[in-house]
C-alpha cells in the first residue's frame, strides 16, 4: 500500500502548523519525519491517522481518499502510535495488546486461536510476553511503550504511523523496535528526534522546518552539516557510521546557536 500527503495543510486559530506538505511512502519503506519542536511533524502524523482534517491538500491510502474510508476500514489499513497513547484504566498488558484485534471484530466475538496466536508472538516480539498478566498501570514509561506498539503491529495494518516510537525506551529496546521496522515489510511514517538513530532506520528522510517541508532524500542526501545548522541551529560534523556508512552528526555541548554564556 502507498500512503501520500498531496499539498497537505493545517491552519489552527489563524496560524499555519503544516504547508502544502507532500510526501510519499512506499509499500515495505519506513520514511522518517525530522525537525525541531514546533516544526509540524506531529501534525502531518495526526492528519494520517484521522485526528486532524487537514485544511488544505488530500491523503490517499493507494488509489483513495483517506476521508472517503471508513473508521474500521481505516483502522484494518493504518495502526497508530501517538504521543498521547496511553491506558487510562488498568487493563493487562495482553487485553491492551488484544485491543489491536478490534477493527477485525464484530460486538463481542472473541478472539480465534490464530488472533491469541499473534497477540502472543507480538509481545514476544517486544519482549513484554513476561508482562501479559500486569495491569498496564504498574508498567514503566518504555515497558507501556512496547506493550502499545505490540497492540499496533496485532491490528496487522499495512502502515505504521509511530510519533516518537523510541520515547521512554532504554537503548537496547530503541534498537530492537528500530531494526524490527528497518527489516519488516509493513511501510512506516515514524517522527525521531534522534537524528543518528533516524538516519540508521529510515530509507528516506523529510526535515520539517517551521510547517514547511525543506529537504526530502536519503538519510545521505538530507543529513549534511549545511542542513543541521540552518534548521536545528547547531555546529555539528557529518560523518560516515563505520559500519554501515550511514551519516552521523557529531556535535559538541558548546555547538548550540544563541545558547547564552
């Protein structure tokens, strides 16, 4: 499935968040959204999974128009997993995770032996299996994280749309959720604050600046010094990872525009 933001626009209480964005993503790609705070990356996200109506531009979902879909069939095409995610109510890790099976139900049918099946393997794969009889509640930050994008990946969607996946999540769980994307074949629209890990786990980047989209290209193409001090406003040197190639940037504490003496 192709997911594309055509000329997307979101105007709020006379300010623009979001300018003509257009963007692609690819069947099996994952495409990284990057820039500053305030720069609009969450609000092109939530325009993908229906919590914003952009006020200007289309989403297509292949061939259609995301607003001519309806909630289920929206919801059995794109997971979610926002910043305000969350469980308000102290349910067990592995009914929070069956929740993801809710697009596919009809009122009260439980679920089949395949669907218990893959709410398993999904908190196997994010290593909260061990965790399937806790109340959410009782949960660390980054353990109720894997626990929602175990619940996403069970909806068996065709896009992941993930705003800062990697929020609360130690380096090695970081790690593994962004390898898990980089080597699956469900496309990905993810925001990442850390541009080395954006870098390593996207085939593509687009840098938001101001709701305006600046640059758009490889993790190569997109990632130069020039970029990184115009629109992050820090000195910083692009290197080659010494594995892989992919740019790193080295910045120093002391690097920081306008930072006061």
């Amino acid at each position: 499935m192709e997911l594309r933001l055509d000329e997307v626009s979101v105007s709020l209480g006379g300010h623009d968040l979001l300018r003509a964005l257009t963007l692609d993503v690819g069947p099996g790609q994952v495409v990284g959204v990057v820039g500053p705070n305030g720069s609009g990356k969450t609000t092109a996200l939530r325009c993908v999974y229906r919590a914003l109506k952009p006020t200007g531009g289309t989403v297509w979902v292949g061939d259609r128009e995301l607003s001519a879909l309806s909630g289920r069939e929206s919801a059995r095409k794109i997971a979610a997993l926002t910043q305000e995610g969350g469980a308000d109510l102290d349910f067990t890790v592995e009914e929070i995770v069956a929740l993801g099976r809710t697009p596919h139900l009809r009122g009260n049918q439980p679920l089949s032996a395949r669907e218990r099946e893959l709410c398993r393997r999904a908190m196997e794969r994010l290593d909260v299996l061990h965790l399937a009889g806790r109340g959410v509640l009782s949960l660390s930050g980054g353990e109720r994280q894997r626990v929602l994008v175990a619940r996403a990946l069970v909806q068996e969607p065709r896009l992941l749309v993930l705003d800062e996946p990697t929020n609360h999540l130690d380096l090695r769980h970081q790690v593994g959720l962004l390898s898990m994307l980089r080597g699956g074949d469900v496309a990905a629209l993810v925001t990442l604050h850390d541009l080395n890990l954006a870098a390593a786990a996207c085939d593509r980047l687009a840098v938001l600046h101001r709701g305006s989209l600046v640059a758009s290209g490889t993790p190569g193409e997109v990632l130069t010094e020039e970029l990184v001090s115009t629109v992050f406003g820090v000195d910083a040197s692009v290197v080659p990872h010494p594995l892989t190639d992919a740019p790193q940037v080295l910045y120093a504490l002391t690097a920081m525009k306008g930072t006061p003496a």
